[in-house]
C-alpha cells in the first residue's frame, strides 16, 4: 500500500484499493495470469508451456478410460460423460458442451477420486484430451505415440 501514498487525490486512492480488493476476490496476480493466458490467441496456462503426457506413461486406470472414451464406453461413474466447465480456464477456450470429463478409479478410494480425463471435440473423436492428477488443479494433454483417426 506504499503507492496510495503517492497519490494525491483522494478518488486515485479509492480506485487503486478497489482494483487492489477486486484483484484479491479473484485470487490474486495468478488468478489475473490465468485470465490473461485463457485469452484468445494465448489458450491456456499449461497448453501454453506443452505440458504433455505420454498415453504409456499414465497410470493403467487411465489408459483404460482413454480407451473407453474412444470406445463410446462403458463408464463406470455415473457422472462420466457429462460437461466440464473449464472454469479453471486451464483448457483452451471453447463453446459450452465441448470438453466432457471422466473420471480415472483411484485404487483404494471411497468415491470418485481426483484423477480425470477431459476431452474436448465429438464424444468418440475427441481432439484431443487432457489428464489431471489433482482435480482440475494442472492439465497435461494426453499424447499417444501415433494420433488416432
């Protein structure tokens, strides 16, 4: 708050402490980042650093629901399927209805766990697909060695 003290008018000080409050509300410098980065022509915070993952290389709960999802199914959880909202603004921006999530079993857990896929495109043709390990916290697009058509 040093800079309100240089400013002179008392207006210019209650403008810099709203915008500094509204910028808290929404979580900071980071939550601004991921707004910025979300914007068109810069589609997301960790699509923009390639942060990928080898289909190989994820847990075999996983593989087995990326195959399903291109299999059409079937889905163990009930909610597999339905809308994600990308409010994180992780994914590229996209219409709504477009990225669907499912869900990866966790060994050992009660419910649904945090692991997921989402996808992105037709139901059984996704453009493309994204695994989180820690519920929409961080996005890694899934790669496999040769793209399916």
């Amino acid at each position: 708050m040093v800079a309100l003290a240089c400013l002179k008018s008392s207006a210019a000080k209650v403008a810099v402490t709203g915008l500094a409050i509204v910028a808290l509300a929404m979580g900071g410098s980071q939550a601004l980042a991921r707004e910025w980065a979300g914007s068109p022509g810069n589609p997301g915070v960790d699509v923009d650093r390639g942060s990928t993952i080898a289909l190989a290389e994820m847990p075999p709960e996983g593989r087995r629901t990326y195959d399903a999802i291109y299999a059409g199914g079937p889905f163990r959880y009930e909610k597999d399927g339905s809308v994600f909202g990308n409010r994180e603004r992780l994914l590229p921006r996209a219409s709504r209805g477009h990225y669907r999530e499912y869900t990866v079993a966790t060994p050992g857990s009660r419910d649904r766990g945090a692991r997921r896929i989402v996808c992105g495109g037709e139901r059984t043709a996704p453009q493309a697909c994204w695994y989180t390990a820690d519920h929409y916290a961080s996005f890694r697009r899934i790669v496999e060695q040769t793209e399916r058509r």
